[in-house]
C-alpha cells in the first residue's frame, strides 16, 4: 500500500501516487485534482481504510471528516460511517 493515497471527495476516487511524484507535487503548487476539485491527502492509515469501501462509502466518509477506528485482525483500521459510531469512537466527555 502506498503512503500516498489522494481522495476526490465528489466522486470517491482514489489516486495513489508514488514517493518520487509526491515530492514533485509538494515543491509544484498544481496539487492534484478530480472532478475539477482539488483531491485529499491520506495518510497511511485512513488509505487503508479507505480501500475497504466502495466509492459510493467514501463520499459519505469524507463528508463525516475520514475518520478511522482501530480494530484488532490484519484489517486493523476502519473507516468511521456513521454519526453513531463518530460519537462513540470520539466522545465529548
């Protein structure tokens, strides 16, 4: 898995880009974009989680913030979808 992983947040897209790219990316201000909309930069953990859902999931986990919870297994981290598991993973009090 790529460390790099860019999400359009219209569509549910996922573009990896390779270390050597992203380097260029960062020193050139033409950040990349999908759907006419500037994409967003996952980290390591949330591209993990983000490729266990569908594009249609995605949309809706960008909306919520990507958040991710950490699970045991070999899939340890999951994408958060709805307000009820926001509120459990990240309480107030």
């Amino acid at each position: 898995m790529a460390n790099r992983t860019f999400l359009c947040s219209t569509c549910g897209h996922i573009q990896r880009a390779a270390s050597p790219d992203f380097k260029r990316m960062q020193a050139d201000p033409a950040w990349p974009k999908h759907c006419e909309a500037v994409m967003l930069l996952l980290g390591y953990r949330a591209s993990q989680a983000a490729t266990s859902i569908s594009e249609t999931e995605r949309v809706s986990w960008a909306a919520l913030g990507c958040r991710i919870a950490e699970h045991r297994g070999k899939k340890r981290w999951r994408p958060i979808l709805s307000q009820r598991e926001l509120k459990n993973a990240y309480p107030l009090s």
